[in-house]
C-alpha cells in the first residue's frame, strides 16, 4: 500500500561492526512492522542500478563500490506516513550531523558510510522494494 512502506538497507560497514540487531530493534521500538527482509550482497551492476539516480554525481563511483564490498541487510517496513517517519528516526545523510539517539548519528561512520538506506519518497519506495523483493517474498 502506498505510502505505508519504506525500504531500509543496513549497509556493508554497520553490518561489519556488529550493528544489525540493535538498528533492527531500534526500527521495532519506532512500530514499524517488518513485512520482508534478506541478507545479501550486491554486485556492482546490482549497486550501480539501485543507485542510477546518482549516476551523475561525483560519489557515485565510491558509493557503487561501498555498497557491494559487503553483506547488507534489505526490508521493507511499515507504518503509517513510513517514508517521513524512518527518515526522521535515521537523521540527515551525514552521521556528524544527526541529532543524538537518530540511527545514523548511533551506527553511522562517515557521510557515505552513514549505516542505513531509507527511501525518500513513496515513489522511491515503491520501486525499490520492487528491487529487492517479490510479492512472494512479502508477509
Ligand atoms: P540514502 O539514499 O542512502 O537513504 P540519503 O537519501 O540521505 O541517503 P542521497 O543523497 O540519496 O542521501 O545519497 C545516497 C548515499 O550516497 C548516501 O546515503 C551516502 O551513502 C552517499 N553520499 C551522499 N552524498 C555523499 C557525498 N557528498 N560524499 C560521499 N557519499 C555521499
Ligand atoms: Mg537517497
């Protein structure tokens, strides 16, 4: 259903430094429902196709490679005004610059290393849970 879903990607460093159990329950504590989710890792091509609206950018080429150097976590959760709410509990794109308690400023390292994905619009968030899941693979 649009505009109750958003998709959330735990990337490769906060996944490294031991960081899925406590976003995931961070996310849980915030009453979003988790309604898919997977482990897995990108390949480049599968990296450079999720993040084609950057394509243009001068972080593009880093990020493509940051973000299939590693096992993520992908899922889609779900509450209601979903986009708004998760980019509010993860903070802007720069940890340094996240409030305290925000996802990004506890399990962020750096700008592009900033822990976690979230969608910025319903739209994004439509095709990019299409990215990751089928309608088989949704509960
Ligand atoms: P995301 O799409 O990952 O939720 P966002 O919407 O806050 O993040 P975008 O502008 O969509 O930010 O950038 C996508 C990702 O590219 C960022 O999350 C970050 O990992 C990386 N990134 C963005 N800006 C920079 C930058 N100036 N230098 C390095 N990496 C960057
Ligand atoms: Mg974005």
């Amino acid at each position: 259903m649009i505009g109750n879903k958003t998709l959330t990607i735990i990337k490769p460093m906060a996944v490294k430094k031991g960081f899925i159990g406590p976003i995931l329950t961070k996310i849980n504590e915030a009453g979003f429902r988790i309604s898919a989710m997977k482990y897995l890792q990108l390949t480049v091509e599968e990296a450079k196709a999720f993040y084609d609206e950057h394509r243009l950018k001068p972080f593009y080429d880093d990020l493509v490679a940051f973000m299939s150097s590693g096992p993520i976590v992908v899922a889609i959760i779900e509450k209601e005004n979903a986009v708004e709410e998760y980019r509010h509990l993860i903070g802007p794109t720069d940890p340094a610059k996240a409030p305290e308690g925000s996802i990004r400023r506890l399990y962020g390292t750096n700008l592009q290393q900033n822990g976690v994905h979230g969608s910025d619009s319903d739209i994004s968030a439509e095709r990019e849970c299409n990215f990751f899941f089928s309608a088989l693979e949704r509960y």
